[in-house]
C-alpha cells in the first residue's frame, strides 16, 4: 500500500472516530460464502462516503412496532397458512438473482386492493427470516400508505420527508423487534406525490442504503391509475406484479404490465387463491415472467 494510501486511510479512520463512526478496512476478515448463497452484506468492506451498518444501527430509529397479526403472517407462526407461498416466492428471488443482479424489487399492481401491501410485508418478513439476511421495506406508496398499519408503528417521519429534503435517511429509517428487517413509512401526505418519487431524491436514498441490505423490497401505488410505479422502477433491479385472484381484469393487468420495462418484470404473483392444496398447485405452477404476457 502507498504512504499516500496510508495517509488518507489514517484521516479517514481519524475522522470516523471523532465522529464516533465505526470504519471497516480492507483487512476486516470475511466469512467464506457458502456455495450459491451469496455473502451477508456485513461483510462487504464499506468505501468512504457509504454508510456502515454500525452507522446505521446507532442512528436509526428505535420503535416500538405492534404488528397486525392478520396482515404480518410470520409475526406469530412460522408455519401459518400463507407462510409457505411467501418462502416459495422468496426462492424464486433467489433463483432470479443467480442470475442477474437483483436487490431493489418493486412490488406493484394494477388496481388498489389487490395485496401489494400485503405481499411487500409478507415476502420482507420471509427474507428477513433467513439467518443474516437484512431487508429494508420501503412503504412508497405516498398516496395511500399502509404498511406502518401493518407494522403497528408510527406514518412519520418518513420516505416523503425525505424527498422533501426535510430528513436524512437515518431520520426516517425505524428499527423494530424483528431482527435485521428496517422500514421506511411513507410519511406525510402531500399533494405532489409523482413530482416527488420523480425528483431524484429516492434514487439517491437507494443509492446511499442498498450497500447495507440484503433486499430493499418497496410498496408502490397502483400502476395504471397513477404514474409513480412506473417512475419509481427506473431505481429498482426488477418488478413484482401482484394480480389478485378473481378480481383483476385481465386486460387491466395487461395495461400495468405494459408500464414496465420488459426486463425488469420479475413475474406476477397471484394474489388471494383460495386455501386448497390443489389450487396452490396451480400457483405454483403459475408464477412466473410467461404468465404476464
Ligand atoms: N392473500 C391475502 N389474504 C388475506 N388478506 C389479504 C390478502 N391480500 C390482501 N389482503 C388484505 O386485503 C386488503 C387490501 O390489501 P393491500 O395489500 O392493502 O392492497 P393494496 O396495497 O394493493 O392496495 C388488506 O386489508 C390486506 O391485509
Ligand atoms: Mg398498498
């Protein structure tokens, strides 16, 4: 290593400790990786300027979340009805991202109602259910937030307050009971939603986070009444289109898809079968990039 290297090495360890910040090097020993199973991100040696997750955990903030057991499927039960199709659609990431990168995935529909929501904090708590793994669940859908209900835990402040430049990504990132998963509410309401998912903030709070995670999985508004999803997708790796069960027109589903670039469309995710093995036998069939065609 040069002197020079050295040197700012040193100033930038010198600057961190004075900050009270934690700086990894280069030498920080690294777990070995399992074959096929990518690294935990803790061990990936921050640059200067990116956050570290000790960073993170000490400015982030603590909540107290009282989840709604009806909607956070794993709270109670590993095992509960439900639980299996999430742990399926979480393979599928997987699978996914063996071969192409893919952290940043963005769950949105056609219609409201149709369970992004509900899949956004189901397929978070799945993957935060993997030893090591850290998520961070983003509720961007600033024109009718949910996922705080979900959560039991307060609106604000939240992702509009940052892009309203009024917070920094600590300011509104929540820390709750459930070990290594993170959310971001969606904050105050404002009259201006796609002005502000359109005004370069959320690419650069991605862009600041997604060092730290594992996944960032993000709740979007409707596609086909309002623009934000397809604006938001242009910062994420790959889409979710959840379709519910009986209840979308297919040629509204049609109509979302056609929003979305056709390489970032991870495949639809049908929404509200009804409980009965064989139907979940066709889900399972179901899912995937062809069916969205
Ligand atoms: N598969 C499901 N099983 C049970 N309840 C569901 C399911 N999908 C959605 N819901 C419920 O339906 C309502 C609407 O879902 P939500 O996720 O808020 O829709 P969206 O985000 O698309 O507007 C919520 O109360 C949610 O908990
Ligand atoms: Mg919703």
């Amino acid at each position: 290593m040069s002197r020079i290297h050295e040197a700012l090495k040193r100033a930038e360890q010198d600057r961190a400790a004075a900050q009270g910040v934690h700086v990894e090097t280069a030498q920080t020993p690294t777990q070995p990786a399992l074959a096929g199973v990518p690294s935990p991100i803790s061990t990936v040696p921050s640059l200067p300027n990116q956050l570290t997750y000790e960073t993170l955990l000490s400015r982030c903030v603590p909540c107290t979340w009282s989840p709604d057991t009806k909607t956070m499927l794993f709270y109670n039960s590993e095992q509960g009805p439900g639980t299996e199709e999430f742990r399926t659609l979480r393979s599928r990431l997987y699978q996914m991202r063996e071969k192409q990168p893919l952290k940043k995935v963005l769950v949105t529909s056609s219609l409201p109602k149709e369970g992004k929501s509900f899949v956004a904090a189901n397929l978070a708590q799945a993957m935060v259910r993997q030893h090591g793994r850290r998520v961070l669940l983003i509720d961007a859908d600033l024109r009718a937030a949910r996922l705080h209900l979900a959560l039991g835990t307060a609106l604000t402040p939240g992702l509009s307050e940052y892009l309203l430049g009024e917070a920094d990504e600590f300011g509104i990132m929540q820390r709750g009971a459930m070990e290594n998963l993170f959310f971001i509410p969606a904050g105050r309401s404002t009259s201006n939603p796609a002005e502000l998912v359109a005004n370069g903030r959320l690419k650069v709070l991605l862009n600041r986070v997604e060092s730290l995670f594992d996944w960032i999985v993000i709740d979007s508004p409707p596609a086909v009444p309002v623009s934000d999803a397809g604006l938001m997708s242009n910062h994420c790796d790959g889409v979710l289109m959840v379709v519910r069960s009986t209840a979308t027109p297919s040629d509204v589903a049609r109509k979302a898809r056609a929003e979305f670039d056709d390489k970032l469309l991870l495949g639809v995710v049908l929404n509200g079968m009804k409980h009965d093995p064989a139907e979940y036998r066709r889900y399972y069939g179901a899912y995937g990039k062809d069916v969205s065609r």
